[in-house]
C-alpha cells in the first residue's frame, strides 16, 4: 500500500467518532438518570421542565414572538428566515426551531400560524405595542422548544462542569445548576419571549469544554455555533486566539503545534460559516446595527437614568441630556470601555497564561469563562439599549468563572442581573398581558379581561418609567461591577508585577490551605490559581 494513502484503520477511526460520543451521550443520561448521587439534579430539572412546558404555549410577547414565528413561516415559504424582514439575528435559531414548526405548519395550513386578534387592539395601544398578531399555542410551543432544550442542557452542562472540575465557587454542583434552570430570567427569556442567547451560550459552553479537554475541531464547530446562535460570541474572538496560543506553554508544546490547534478551531469554525454562508450578510449588517445605530437611553443599562421617557428625574439629568454632543460623549465612553473589556480579557488571558506555566484544566476553564464574563460585561455596559434576554448570557459565565470563593457579591451580582431584566420586561408589559394566547384561548371575556388590565396598569402616572429607572440601575449595576471585578482580575496583575519589578522584586504569595477564609479581592490572583481550591 501506498505510505501516502490514509490508513484503513485511521479512516474507520475518524468514522467511529460520532459512534462514540453518541455512545457517551447515552451513558450519561442512563447516569443521570439512574443514579442517586443526582437525585437534586433530577429535581431540579423535573421543576424547571414542568414550568417552561406550561409557559411556552400559553405565553408570548407582542410583536417578539409574533415575528419570531412569522420568520419559520418565511423560511418554510422561501427558504430564507431574512425573506419577511422580522428576523435580525444570525440564522441557526429559525433553522432548529423550524424542524418542529414543519409538522405544525403542515397540519394548520402555513398561512394560519400567527392570525391577527382584533380584539387585543386596545392592550396593544395602551402598552405601546404595535401588532394584534397573535400565534397559535401549537407554533408557540414549536418554536420555543428547542430553547427549553437547550435551557436543559446548559444546566446539565454547568452541573457537569461543576463536579469534574474544582473550580472557587461556593455553590454546589446541584445550586450551580438550579441558579440557571430556576432562574426567572432564563425561563422568561426562553419559555415566555422565545429568544435565542441560550443556544448561544449552550455551544460557547461546549467551545470551553472542547478546548481544555483538546478537541480543537469540536471546539471550532462549536464557538462557530455559538456566533451563529446570537452573533455576541464573537466579541471573544481574541481572547481565544491570545489562550490558544498561550496554554500550550505550560506543556512546552512548540509553536507547530498551537498553530496546528489554531487551524483547527478556523476549520471547525468555517465549517459552521460555510453552512450557512448565504446569510452571513444580513447577520453582519444587523450586528452592526444593533450596536451603532442605536442611541436610546434605556433598557438594562445605567444609561436608563439618562432615559428621556422617566419625566421625574430633573435637573443634573435633564440638563445633562438636553445636549446632544452630552449625550454622544455618554455613549463614547461607554464604548470606550467596551473596548478595554475585549482587549484587555485578551491581554489577561495571555499574561495569566504565560507568566505561570503550570495551569489545570479548572483553571483554563475558569480563566476563559471570566474573561468572557469581563468582555461581554463590556459590550453590554456599552449599549444605550441592551435587551433584558442579552443579560441571561452573562449567568453561566458568572457561575464558572467567578474568582472568589466567598458567595455574597456572585449571588448578588446574578440577582441583580436577574431582577433588572424581568422587571424591564414588566415595566413594558404588565406581566398578565404575556398570557394573551392563553386569553384568545379561552375566549372573548378573557380578552377584555386582559384589556382592562393592561389599561389600568397603564394608567398609573410615571409607573412604567419609574419601573425602567429602578429595573435599569439594578441590571446596570450588576453589569458595572461585573465590569471592575473583571478589570481588577486581568489588570491589575500586570500592574503589580510592573510595579514590584521597579521596587526590586517580590515574592509570591502562597494560596491558602484548605479551609482558610477565601481571598479577597488584595488576594485574586494575577495568576487565578491563587483563588482555586482542590474540592468539589
């Protein structure tokens, strides 16, 4: 034989890969499954379930979730999500969510998906909303499925995370979980609205475990996903590129070699591009408009208390933005800082990496996810407008990548996040009026019903606006302190090093034992080994 040719063997290895893993996926859940060391898990997973399968076909949000549905209807019809204009994300969510719409599509007839409900017009007026549109429960639960999929196995992930690597958290594999899959704010944004951030952070999860575990291929696959999901992911593409070429250092691996790891992930992540290469046009374009073109002070930010809509706030505020060049100078600083956040996760990966050469798989795996968690904190503190389903992608990387052991500023931090954005969600929309398929279900009374509430809530002089206020500063100021915890963990190592090296050296601090107090923030590593402990 040829020593050119591929080897028999080797070819029937590259085939058994897909035998294996799906081999594997099985073991798994028969474990998971069966065994009684998840018994919390199993529970968790059981409550988290039974509520978003009772929420998805009886819930909605006007205009979202209409559009949503009208956009599987325009790739069933043209074979493109873009063709109705109602779609402004990358286009992996309609190509998942429409292999349940077909079978629905089919049997109501394509054009009876999303009817339009006169008799909602007066909520939509008094709310604010522009559309009676109202899909069938059936399209609802179609398109929302694969989410609640994906909700399902973002938390199996973190579990799993959780207990094969010993990462500083002080929640427990079991709490880790329940803080993703019984949150309010990933079930509203998944069950209830019917966004997509959960797909993008399911295959950024899995880019993580594939890259510490060196499947560099998988890895590309899925970070190629993951931007396909949501198109966020890709604000951390230079913090991969600065670990991939970093982490091999500790091993002594030569240059070859990172970069034959680093042609893989491109491969693995053009293959992704490749398959949905007519659309990558319309996602850039909306990528670009999501993030240039928008100049309105509200939505999950602290820019909410600059928000022209909340008459109550005077004068430093009013007199602040009465002047456009005050407004715009706002918005540079913020994105001034949106970039610090994405080159400087990059920076801290490669320092982190290359000034100590020893790193576990927890600590890599920990270091990408703050970095991550730092980056998208960034963007987000830089947006005029960010949605509130936007702040969900910032829960997982919060839960693996926080670097202290002490618990009080993480939960504090995610109940903030969480908290801010469905509060957000109920300052536009009086939380009964997301029951609106639910009402046309039931008849015309429960209609009216819902009318009247939404009119009275509405009503109330200053509420929505006062909402937005207190729903902004809240989710703000997670952000914000997301954003220096990350600055200080990435930057202020350097620093000290810079510093310590111009005052003749110095000698470096020995983590604590087990059992000790957990560093606090004079403690953080610059090297994050410092903040690891060795248990489960």
């Amino acid at each position: 034989m040829n020593s050119n040719e591929p080897c028999p063997i080797r070819r029937l290895a590259w085939l058994s890969v897909p035998s294996a893993m799906l081999v594997r996926l099985i073991g798994v859940a028969t474990d998971l499954l069966q065994s009684p060391d998840h018994r919390r898990l199993r529970w968790i997973l059981l409550v988290g379930l039974a509520v978003r399968l009772a929420l998805a076909p009886l819930t909605a949000w006007p205009i979202d979730s209409a559009y949503f549905t009208q956009t599987d209807v325009a790739l069933l019809t043209h074979g493109s999500p873009y063709a109705d204009g109602t779609w402004h994300n990358p286009p992996l969510g309609p190509f998942l969510s429409v292999i349940p719409m077909a079978p629905v599509a089919w049997w109501f007839g394509v054009h009876h998906l999303v009817p339009s409900i006169a008799a909602m017009a007066p909520m939509v007026q008094a709310t604010g909303f522009g559309s009676t549109a109202v899909p069938i429960s059936t399209a609802l639960f179609a398109w929302k499925l694969p989410l609640i999929l994906s909700d399902t196995a973002v938390a199996v992930a973190l579990y799993g995370v959780r207990r094969s690597l010993p990462l500083p958290t002080s929640l427990g594999p079991a709490a880790v979980a329940a803080a993703w899959f019984l949150n309010p704010l990933v079930i509203w944004a998944s069950s209830i609205q019917g966004e997509v951030d959960t797909l993008a952070i399911l295959f950024f999860l899995a880019f993580m475990i594939a890259l510490i575990r060196n499947h560099c291929l998988l890895a590309g696959l899925a970070l190629g996903l993951s931007i396909l999901s949501k198109g966020y992911p890709v604000i951390f593409l230079l913090m991969v590129l600065a670990g991939v070429l970093a982490w091999p250092t500790a091993a002594g691996i030569s240059w070859r070699r990172r970069f034959t790891d680093l042609g893989q992930i491109i491969v693995g992540a053009g293959a992704s591009a490749l398959a949905f290469l007519p659309f990558l046009g319309q996602t850039s374009t909306s990528l670009q408009s999501k993030f240039y073109g928008n100049t309105y002070f509200g939505g999950a930010s602290l820019l909410a208390a600059f928000n022209p809509a909340s008459p109550q706030f005077n004068g430093a505020y009013s007199t602040f933005v009465s002047n456009v060049q005050n407004a715009f100078f706002l918005l540079s600083v913020y994105r001034g800082l949106a970039v610090v956040a994405v080159v400087g996760a990059a920076f801290g990966v490669l320092y982190s990496q290359l000034t100590y050469r020893s790193r576990s798989p927890a600590e890599r795996f920990q270091i990408l996810a703050w970095g991550a968690c730092w980056a998208l904190a960034g963007v987000l503190l830089a947006d005029p407008s960010p949605e509130p389903e936007n702040l969900v992608g910032l829960v997982p990387l919060v839960l693996l990548g926080f670097p202290w052991r002490g618990r009080r500023v993480l939960l504090g931090a995610l109940i903030f996040l969480s908290f801010g954005g469905v509060l957000l969600y109920a300052s536009l929309l009086t939380p009964v009026g997301v029951f609106y398929p639910l009402a046309v279900d039931l008849g015309t009374g429960s209609v009216l019903w819902i009318n009247g509430v939404a009119i009275a809530y509405t009503s109330i002089l200053h509420l929505q606006a006062d909402l937005w206020f207190v729903a902004g500063v809240s989710s703000g100021a997670a952000i914000l302190l997301l954003w220096i915890l990350g600055g200080y963990a990435f930057l202020a190592p350097p620093v000290r090093d810079v510093v310590d090296r111009l005052r003749g050296g110095r000698e470096r601090v020995e983590p604590e034992p087990d059992g000790a107090p957990g560093p606090g923030p004079a403690r953080l590593a610059p090297q994050f080994g410092d903040a690891i402990e060795d248990r489960q």
